[in-house]
C-alpha cells in the first residue's frame, strides 16, 4: 500500500482500523503531523500558559474544548482516541503503558493539544535544496536536552530539548530563513554552531534519535524539538496524561505550506 | 514635560503618583504600549484559549501568574494595579466604575493579560512612508464591528472588531508587507476594501473611534483590532473583569522593532 501519495483522511481510516500501528513518517506527503498532548482539565490552563510563555518549543496547532475528540481547524474527520498509530499513558511521570487506542481511557475532562512538527519544516528545507542528513542516513534526527530553561507556567517546567541538523555552512542563511517563515512548527533555529554554549557536551551522543554525520565545512544547527513539552510534561509529573507514542504523529488536512499562512 | 522622548520606567512613575491620569499616545515613543485584562483565575483558562483561537485579534505579549500584579518579560519594574492611567471595572458586562489605581480592589486569584496594541504597527508604516490618517486628522482610529464570529473558547464568544486605515491603492502592497512583520501586534491586514462584505453598512460611521477622510485612489484596509477582546469579555458578561479605559495604555519596555523578534 503506498501511504506516502494518499489522502490524510483514508490514511486516518486506516489507523482507525488499527491496519496501521507503526510510524507515520512519510505519509501523505505535503500534509503536516501533529505531536499529541491529552490532559485532564485541571492542569490544561497550566500547560496552555506553557505553551504561550514557550511558543517556539510547543507551537499549538490546535486545542480541542473540554472533553471533545474532535478538532475543527486542522483534521474535522479525525477522532483523537483512535486515530494515531499507537499512544502512550504516563502516570506521575512514568510510562505505565502503550495502546493503539484511548477509546477505553477517554474522560469527558479531558484536554487535547496537538502541536507542530518539524517534519513540515524538514520537507521545505529540501524543496530549498537542502540535505536533511537523518533522511539521508535513514534514521531518527538527534535530539539534545540543553541547559536552557523554558519558562515555567504553574506546574510545568523543564530544560529545553533541541533537535540538530548539519547545515553546509554556505546553506545556513537559507536555512535560517526557509524556517523562520514557519513559526507554527518552531521557526527559525534557536542556536547555530557552539553545542557547548546550550550544554551539549557531546554532539555525538545525542539524548533521543540518532547520531548523525556532520562533514567537514558543516555547522551544526539547532531547533526547538516538539519532544520539548512531552519531556516537560514527563518532568513535571502530572498524575495522568496521554501522548502519542513517538513517531505515531497525527496527520492532519493541513499542507505544510498552509502553515505559514494559519 | 515631555513625556515623548522619555523612558517607560519614568513615565510609568508619573503614572504610578498619579501625576499623569490621560491618555498615553504618543509617550515613550518607539516602546510598544499593551492593552490589559485582568480576570478571575477560574475564568482565565477559557480566556487564554480564546486568544490562542484568535492570535490575530488577541496577540498576547504576557499572561502574568496567578495573584502576580509584576510582569517578568515586557516590563519588569512596572506595577499592573498602578501603572495604568485609568482602568475600567466591568461586572456582568456592565461598566460599574473608573479608577486611578486598583490597589483596593487587587486579589489573590487575578490573572493580567497583556495584549499588543496597533500603536505599535503604525510607528513602522509611517517610518515607511504610509501617512496615518487619524494621526493627520487629530482624531481616534476608526473602529467597527465585523460580521466575522471569532473562534468562541468556553464562556467567551463574540464578533471581531476591526481598525480601518485609507491606504493609497500603490501603497497597499507595502503596507501588508510592514504589519505582516508583526504578528504580535495584530499582523497583516484581515481585509482590503469592500467594507459590506464584513458586515460594514457605512464606512463613515465607526462603531467605535472617529470617522476619518477617504481620499480618491484611497482604499480603507481593516486590521484586527485590540477592542475585540474586550468587546468579547464584555459581550460575554464575566461577573469581573478589570481592563484600562480606551487609550489608557500600559507603556512597556520593549521597543516595536523589537517585537518582530519577540
């Protein structure tokens, strides 16, 4: 089955179907993946806060109102409790399990926030002719935890997570500025070269994903990471939140290059 | 006194002693200004999220913590029961009175937002050579109500308001170009021309502000406008609300260029 040139919304029949339960990545291309963050009511206005105080880590595509499995902007057909690949429960900050679905969890005080993806922004980089080396290298991108701080809101709080690409040096202005034009899925870069300058001891040992090759004449360039409010989330220790499992994105109705434009 | 070329903090101790009880166009020129809502916690949620539904009409610069009368980001020295002019209480909806200062009425459970105000825009259109027509004429902007229903969020729902500036046809395209620089400040115009297709009957009576000349080869272009969340708040009858009165504005410390990189 080629999921890559299908529609979002039968891809989503499929997941529902539980025929998929695997990772999204390069599924109907040219539509963004959301990340998932589902929590009860009473922590939602903290983490909303969160995300406004830290909107280049957690850039919010959408909030779903209290206790709905609907959204209405960015995929008016999709049903959140089943329509990612697989999800993850953490409880106190520990994860206590994983489910191709959340029909059987569901609260009616839940919250849902989906939030951009840096997949959106990885495939405009190489519509600008830039080499995006975990694509090459056929693995996950390499994610640091720095030693910068998010701003904390209420309960949550936590050191920023980046993501790193190398970037020719010659490429970095273009680089810089194909992603600024899209702050809905963390924008511009965050810092460029000196991974020890953000508390990156070892830049190939990355924290999450995988360690990549950076060539010589290239710089290593850093993003904010949507991996940023699961692991504040998971830090913060909330007694009950749902995300999805990661990799097992939501895909939405929206084009990337909508995007700069919501 | 001239209070044009003076700082924020200095001005904002004159504010502070009452000695300056006006309006605060056109003080500490080159800083942005912000409109203030103060509500009830138990209210703040449903607020918050109507502004991350609508970011064009509510660009929020700042939400305070729960009880916290000090900002830590767009002015640190700043006192939000003193540093206002003159504020507006609402109950139910309904003005019920004026003050200089709210020290009195302050509690433990306020949350103050802090919204961009289009003062901050129209510095950048006329360093680019767009004249200001209400600013030419010595009058207030026009403002109206729209036939456009904002995205509601829990309690609070209502139409969007809009500023109307008559832009030369050839200036049109530069003046997009400036405001869409500065999303925290409104952004991009909502419409151009064709006031009746957003439910405008009669482009010289504003629903709010003054009517100003319309030259011939002059289109008037609408923005969003920061009387919307007020208009929503009060449309909306909270039981309090607290808001600066119209023109009354916060003086921050952050400049309008700055805020393109905020």
């Amino acid at each position: 089955m080629n999921y890559t040139e299908m529609e979002p919304a039968k891809v989503r029949e499929y997941i529902r179907e539980e025929k998929i339960v695997g990772p999204t990545s390069g599924m109907s291309a040219g539509y963004a993946q959301a990340n998932l963050v589902v929590l009860p009511k009473e922590l939602a206005y903290d983490f909303l806060l969160f995300t406004q105080r830290n909107p280049k880590s957690c850039p919010v595509l959408e909030v779903t109102d209290v206790g709905s499995r609907y959204l209405k902007k960015i995929a008016p057909s999709a049903d959140i409790a089943h329509d990612i690949p697989l999800y993850r429960v953490y409880e106190k900050g520990i994860l206590t399990g994983q489910y191709k679905n959340v029909e059987q969890l569901w609260r009616d005080d839940f919250v849902s926030f989906l939030i951009g993806c840096s997949f959106s922004f990885e495939s405009e980089l190489i519509t600008a002719g830039i080499e995006i080396r975990h694509n090459t290298e056929h693995c996950n991108v390499p994610m640091y935890i720095t030693n910068i701080d998010c701003e904390p809101a209420g309960m949550f709080s936590g050191k920023m997570v980046v993501s790193m690409r190398p970037i020719p040096v010659d490429q970095i202005v273009k680089a810089v500025k194909v992603t600024n034009e899209m702050p809905q899925v963390h924008g511009a870069p965050i810092h460029i070269g000196t991974p020890e300058q953000i508390g990156i001891k070892d830049i190939g040992k990355p924290d999450f994903g995988d360690a990549v090759t950076i060539k010589e004449g290239e710089v290593p360039v850093f993003w904010c990471c949507g991996v940023t409010p699961q692991s504040v989330v998971m830090n913060s220790k909330p007694d009950f939140v749902i995300t999805h499992a990661p990799g097992h994105m939501l895909i939405t109705d929206v084009k990337n290059t909508t995007l700069k434009y919501m």
